[in-house]
C-alpha cells in the first residue's frame, strides 16, 4: 500500500496541501513569492504533485518543474523553508515519520531543477 492510500487518498492530500500553503502565506521568508498567484489553480497542482510523491496517479517531469519554477529564481534558503513547512503540514496531518521522509526525500531529489540561484 502506498502512502497516498494509507492515508486516505487526494482527500487527505488535499488537507495537508490547504495546511501547507497556509504556513507558507504566513511565512515572512517565502509568503512573498504568491503575491498576486491563483491560489487555486496552485493548490490543485500541488495537490497533484504531492499525491505523486506519496504513490498516487498524477506524475510531473523534472523539465515541468523546471519550467514552472525558473522565473521565481528561488534560493537554497526559499527551498529550505518550503520544505520545513512542508514537513509540518503532514506531521499536522498524522503521516507517520517515515512517509514523511519518502515525501521530502522525493521532493529533495528534485532540488536541482527548482533552485535557480544561490543565497544573496
């Protein structure tokens, strides 16, 4: 079983996706970077994209990734705190710590093609 049907599917996955981005308009590191963004139109690709990391049906490329991020020029830093904030919403949500692992390990893999630029 796969952990996006341990834990109940895109039902859950869009609770954690609604917790996350709640963290993350609140965060003064990186809550600028979705000034004037469609929230919804993100929130269902977002939505998406972590059902894929958990075992779930959606799928993205790394060249989508990249393609979807490049114009942000996000840091290390920015990357980081998502990823912290990330870690929280499921740890909100009851995923178990080591279905959070595969998630943020799925999601540090593809590092290389979000992160456009180093730390000023």
């Amino acid at each position: 079983m796969t952990p996006f049907e341990k834990y109940g599917g895109f039902k859950t996955v869009s609770r954690i996706v609604m917790t996350f981005y709640e963290k993350v308009l609140d965060s003064d590191e990186i809550g600028d970077y979705f000034d004037g963004v469609e929230m919804a139109r993100l929130i269902d690709h977002q939505t998406k994209f972590i059902a894929s990391l958990m075992g779930g049906p959606a799928s993205f490329t790394d060249a989508q990734l990249e393609r979807l991020h490049a114009h942000l020029g996000l840091t290390h830093a920015d990357f980081d705190a998502a990823a912290d904030l990330l870690r929280e919403a499921l740890e909100e949500h009851d995923v178990a710590a080591e279905d959070i692992e595969v998630v943020v390990g799925a999601i540090e893999a593809r590092r290389p093609v979000i992160v456009r630029r180093e730390a000023s």
